[in-house]
C-alpha cells in the first residue's frame, strides 16, 4: 500500500520546484526601454552612395510608416524627464492612463532644419489622423542655432524650436554649445560648453517652460565622455545620454548619466526598427529583474 506514495512523492517535489523557480524564469527578460537616435529627416530616399554627406539623414516617409506603427500599437512617447521620473529615480508611479503600454523614445540630435521642415509637419499630420500627440526629444546645441542673418543655415533657429514646444510636440534638451567634443576641452571650456548651452537654450524658451523642463538632461556630443566630463555633466544636468547603440535596461541601469542610445542612420529600415521597438520589455517581477544584473 505505501509502495505508490513513495514514487508519487519525488514527482510532487519536482513538479513544485519546476512551478517555483524553473517556469516563472522562462522567457523573462530584462526590463528595457528602446530610445532611438536620429538626426535630420529628408524628403527623399536618396541611395546611400549617392550622398554621404546625409548619411545620417532618415527618410520621413519611413519615419512616418514606424510612427503610425507605434501609435497603432498603443506605444507611450516617453520624454528625458519621464525616463528620469518614472525608470531611472522611480520617484512617481506610472500614470494610470500609461500602464500596460509599451515604452520607447524617439531622439533627435543636432538641430537640422529638417526636423522643422519635414519632421514636425507630419507629428501635425499624426496628430490629426490619430488624435494622438507624438513627443519627439530634441538634443540641440544653442551656439549652431540659426539666426535672422542665416536664412540659408541647415540648422533651425529659436522660432522654429519654440513652435513645435508651443505646439507640444519638443522637449527640448541640451547638447552642448557648439557640439565639441566635451573629453578635450580644459574645465572653463567645458563648463561654458554645459553652462552656456543650458542659458541660451532657456532664454529661447523661457516664457512657454514655466517648469525649466528645457535643458534638464544632456546628450553627450559624439557620445563623448570621461571623468572629468561626467563630474561637471552632474553638477548641471539630471542625466545624460549616451550614443553607443546600447538599449537601456532601466532595472539596471545605476549611473545616470551614462543612459544608453541607438543609432538610426537609413540604413535601417522600418521593419528594423519595428523589431528593435519590439524588443521593450516592462518589469514583470522586481526582485527576480534586479537579480539578474
Ligand atoms: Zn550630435
């Protein structure tokens, strides 16, 4: 009578343990946040041999195909302070009308006049195709703004990024003065390049950011940084992004200054960054995430 019990028993144990701590573990990932880096946007699918020189360059209408996709699929457009907030310093809960979506952030680096021309018209058009409001983060240097002097400039000029923020479709950041390369310059050098940027770009935008939520957080020129860098980089900013196509794992993320980015050139097609989109992963289970760091 007692013989079946004892056969049954090893199997019980070794079902719990499996149900315990082998099956929740399948398929859980790391919590991450993709956060794209752009520059400026053209009109055209030009070859890649045929112009170097807008290599960086990202065609709208392949813009346009990958945003209409993340709305459709229900993405939240996080902002630098969202990311601060909500998955760098935790310190607010996710509004209720944000949970269950995924998260991504669209970046867009140096201030081309094309995010002007042919960016902003089509989050207009977005907009009133969708009734949805897409946040773009701009990473500008103040000191390549265009002014009333430079109507042939390719940079944008104040107007135009109080524009899109009056119209609530910029978060306005900073990239440095003159977008040098912040590891070669002595201190004063550095602290007017972080400094600087950071006046100039509030004084652009002072009476629409009540707040100063304009020139809060930094990217890095060229994604480059040291020591030095990073220790001034704190006293004037809340965080940092780097360019080093990393994805952020926010569970593991500790230094924030050194938040991760990918880069797009046209190179990249839609459907290669649908697949990178789709690779956000929210926290699932706090404690067994942060184990895995
Ligand atoms: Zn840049």
């Amino acid at each position: 009578m007692n013989s079946p019990k004892i056969k049954i028993l090893p199997i019980s144990i070794i079902l719990m343990f499996l149900m315990l701590f082998v099956i929740p573990n399948i398929g859980e990932s790391i919590p991450r946040v993709p956060i794209l880096g752009f520059h400026g946007i053209s009109k055209t699918k030009i070859p890649v041999l045929q112009s170097s020189e807008g290599y960086m360059d990202y065609p709208q209408k392949q813009l346009e195909q990958l945003i209409e996709y993340l709305i459709i699929n229900n993405y939240w457009f996080l902002t630098t302070q969202d990311i601060y907030d909500f998955f760098l310093t935790k310190s607010r809960e996710i509004p209720a009308e944000h949970r269950g979506q995924k998260y991504i952030m669209l970046s867009f680096d140096d201030g081309y006049k094309t995010v002007y021309t042919n960016l902003l018209p089509l989050l207009s058009k977005l907009e009133k195709k969708y009734r949805q409001k897409v946040k773009v983060v701009l990473f500008i240097n103040p000191g390549t703004l265009a002014n009333k002097n430079s109507i042939a400039s390719t940079h944008l000029g104040c107007p135009e990024l109080r524009e899109g923020l009056q119209k609530g479709f910029y978060d306005i950041q900073s990239h440095g003065q003159n977008h040098r390369n912040l590891t070669e310059l002595t201190r004063p050098q550095l602290v007017n390049e972080l400094l600087r940027a950071r006046i100039d770009l509030r004084k652009c935008t002072q009476d629409l950011d009540p707040e100063l939520k304009v020139a809060s957080h930094l990217a890095y020129p060229y994604g480059a940084y040291n020591k030095q860098v990073e220790s001034y980089v704190t006293k004037y900013y809340l965080s940092a992004y780097l360019y080093n196509d990393e994805i952020l794992e926010y569970g593991c993320l500790k230094n924030h200054y050194k938040i991760p980015r990918l880069m797009v050139n046209r190179q990249k097609s839609p459907k290669q960054l649908i697949k990178i989109a789709e690779s956000f992963q929210p926290i699932k289970n706090k404690t067994k995430n942060q184990n895995k760091c």
